[in-house]
C-alpha cells in the first residue's frame, strides 16, 4: 500500500497533485511519499512486536537525508557500506550507536571513523578484515564490535546481479568456515563478538530461502555455543521484495511471523535481538519519478515515447530489465492508446524505461515511473552530462525539496583545464 492514487483522473502523491509538483520543480522529479515510508518502516516494527529488534534501514537505497532523517525520528537504525554512508546518516540525525556497516571492502579510514562514533556492529565479511578491524582499533586502543557476515549458500531465487547468498557470490563468509573464523575472533583483543549476520540476496518473493537461511545460522549459532561464543543479535539482512509488476511478496507481517515462529523453537532466543536491514520494502513504492513526454515517434516495427528522464536518472530497467509500471499523470484528456517504447534522450538503445507499454499519451503529458523510491536517485550518475534530477517529498498537503536540481556547473565542477604554458601545448 502506498499513497500513490488517481482522484478524478489525476495521480496524487498524497494529498498533492502531481502535476502541481512537476510545474514547480519541473521534469525529470522523483517524488517521496513521508507517510509511505513511515507505514513501511512501521510495517517492521509492528510486526516484530514485543522481540526484541532493531531495523537498520539500508542506506543504500535510498539515501537522501530528508528520507534518513524522517527513519532516524522513527527509531530506525541504519545498514551503512561506506564512510559517505555514514556522514549522511550523521548529518540526517541518526543515532551511531543504531548503525551496522557491511561491505566487503571497508578501508582503514572508514572503519576509524565508525569506530571514532561508535557504530553498533561491523559486519565483517572475510578473514582479512577482521585482522584489519582488529588492527585499526588496536592503535586506537579500543575495542570494534564485530559479527561475522555469513554466506549460507542458499538460492534467493532472484535475478543474479542481486542474489548475494551463493557460493560463487563475493559476499560474506562460507558457513562451513565461519566457526574457525569465530573461535580466531574471540582469541583477538580488539573484537568483540556481537552478532551473526547474513544477507542472502534482494527482491525476494519467496519465504522459504529466508527461512532456510534462519535454520542455517541457527546451526552455526548452537555450534558457536558449543565453543562458549554467545552473541547478542542475528541479523538477517534486507532482501524482501516489493510488488513492481505481477510478483506477490510476502508482507514484513508474514515474514517476521514466520521468522519469529521458526526462532522461537531455538532455545534462549527471547534474549537474542532481531536486527534487520530492509531498503527496498520500505523505499521502492514510496517514490516515483515524474517524466515528460517530448516527442511521440511513431516507427516501422516500434513505436517510441520519447521523456525527458534516461537511463541515467533511473538504470533498472537498463541494468536489470526490471519493470516499472509507467502511469500518465493526467488521464482527463482524451487520448489515443497505443504501445510504445518508453526511452529517454541518452545515446544509447540501451535507454529505456519500458518497453511495449499501452499508454493513451500525447506529446507534452506528464508519466509517474512508479517504484523508483529505491535503487533510483542513489543510482544516478550524470552520463551525457546530464544534472541529476531534483527530489520532493511530499507530507499531506504539503511538498517539499530535498534536493534541488543539480545546476549545470555542478557538472564540472572539481575539473581543471590543462596549464596554458609551453609544458602542456599541443
Ligand atoms: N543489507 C545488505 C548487506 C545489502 O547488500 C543490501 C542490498 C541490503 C541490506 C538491502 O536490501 P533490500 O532490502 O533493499 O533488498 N540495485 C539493485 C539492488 C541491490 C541491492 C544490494 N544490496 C536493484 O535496483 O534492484
């Protein structure tokens, strides 16, 4: 559910009609819903009840620091993977203490800064980084809490560029090895050991690889047991899907019900926290980005719906071939339906935002790309030198910029010509 919805023909965002929104921040726009977000952070939080848990939104999906500020209010705590990630949430408001910080590849530097604020949990995915942690908190005399990210090779089922729980994936470390790298954590004097954590993939829809996941790490954690290590949190990750098209993933009820059920067989699970890092559950359905049409083109074997956004203000359906349903704005005018490409102004065929659409569009209206609250702004680069698009939120009757459009200069801004001397001429 959000709160995106047509009244007499015209799609809202909350109580603001879009078209109110593009004429005043113009197109390309992506636009947040504030009481979406907050139902979906709370859809969490409700559901996990009275267990104890924490939800680390992830970052990564939507990081602008109105949306990080208005989770931070709420009580969130937030999954980080960069030291960039981490001054956001800083400057948003968040609490440090709240903060978990995955990735595969944390510098020195980003782990003494983390360390310098006091962040909750590392989510340490290979040998090599815990020696690293352990070396960057022994010079500063202090002591890194730490959770091992363990792969516990199971099929998220989901499309190969973000399925992250497979043997062959990058991430975390296998579950066969994580006891060896446990017991060598708890002999080193600059961890501690916090937590267990995994994160198996995203855009799941699909209950069964999370909950064969749960059982695998619970093994881990009887045999961590057996060893005298005890750890206070089990994380597992983000991951749930969001319906886009035709996919029906269950909701943060369902699966926290099931996970909660499967958890309570375990003993002493009561006094294990929860921690959870959903981005794309609580960002995707809360945005979408507002294009104009420019040109209709109509063609032999195609016909083209030129907007004024690309590939590069939204790369998933380049990227992914994800669908995103493409909805005209203001349906009171009458218009001819016809199928059409969807594609932007960028130079390459590879710039569309959906393909074979029915749409009854004209040159000049108005499109929501719905679903564009997560992996949309936060992917955007400036490819054809193209500005990055503002952001709105808007909040019942209310709208506001959190970022206004990259101006011009911003492109080369931090570039330098060339010295003009004898040294440099061609
Ligand atoms: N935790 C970790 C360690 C992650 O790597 C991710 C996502 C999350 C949490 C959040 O997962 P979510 O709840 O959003 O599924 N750009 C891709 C998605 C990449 C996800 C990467 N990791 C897309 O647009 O589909």
């Amino acid at each position: 559910m959000d709160h995106f919805n047509y009244r007499d023909g015209v799609l809202y965002g909350e109580d603001i009609p879009l078209t109110r929104v593009a004429d005043e921040f113009g197109t390309p726009c992506y636009v947040y819903s504030k009481a979406t977000l907050a139902r979906h952070f709370r859809a969490y939080t409700e559901a996990l009840g009275g267990h104890p848990h924490l939800i680390c939104y992830a970052v990564k999906a939507n990081s602008n620091l109105a949306v990080l500020g208005l989770l931070a209010r709420l009580g969130a705590g937030f999954d980080i993977v960069s030291v960039g990630e981490l001054e956001r949430v800083l400057a948003a408001g968040g609490d440090p203490a709240k903060v978990v910080f995955s990735g595969v590849a944390k510098q020195a530097g980003e782990m003494a800064r983390a360390l310098e604020v006091g962040i909750k949990c590392f989510n340490v995915e290979s040998r090599p980084e815990l020696e690293r942690l352990n070396a960057v908190a022994g010079r500063l005399g202090t002591v890194a809490p730490v959770s091992l990210r363990v792969n516990p090779d199971v099929d998220a089922g989901t499309h190969p560029y973000i399925s992250t729980g497979l043997k062959d994936n990058k991430f975390g470390i296998p579950v066969d090895e994580a006891l060896a790298v446990y017991t060598h954590a708890a002999g080193l004097d600059h961890v501690r050991i916090v937590g267990l954590d995994c994160h198996i993939g995203s855009q799941l829809t699909e209950l069964a690889p999370f909950l064969d996941a749960l059982d695998r790490l619970l093994m881990l954690l009887e045999r961590l047991r057996e060893q005298g290590i005890e750890v206070e949190h089990l994380d597992l990750g983000g991951g749930l899907g969001v319906p886009y098209h035709d996919e029906h993933p269950p909701a943060p009820f369902d699966y926290a019900t099931a996970l909660l059920e499967r958890l309570a067989q375990w003993p002493g699970s009561e006094r294990l926290t929860l921690l959870f890092e959903p981005g794309r559950s609580i960002a995707a359905n809360a945005g979408v980005l507002l294009t104009r049409v420019e040109f209709l083109k109509p063609g032999e074997t195609k016909n083209f719906a030129i907007v004024d956004a690309a590939m590069n203000d939204l790369i998933r359906p380049a990227l992914y071939q994800a669908w995103q349903a493409i909805l005209p704005v203001d349906t009171r005018r009458p218009r001819e339906t016809g199928t059409f490409d969807v594609v932007g102004p960028v130079c390459e065929t590879g710039d569309f935002l959906g393909k074979d659409r029915e749409l009854a569009i004209a040159a000049g209206d108005l499109l929501a790309v719905r679903s564009a609250g997560a992996y949309g702004f936060v992917m955007a680069s400036n490819y054809n030198s193209r500005p990055r698009p503002p952001e709105v939120m808007v909040d019942g009757e209310r709208v506001h910029l959190v970022r206004r459009r990259e101006p011009l200069e911003a492109l080369w801004a931090g570039e330098a010509l060339l010295p003009d001397d004898e040294a440099t001429a061609p």
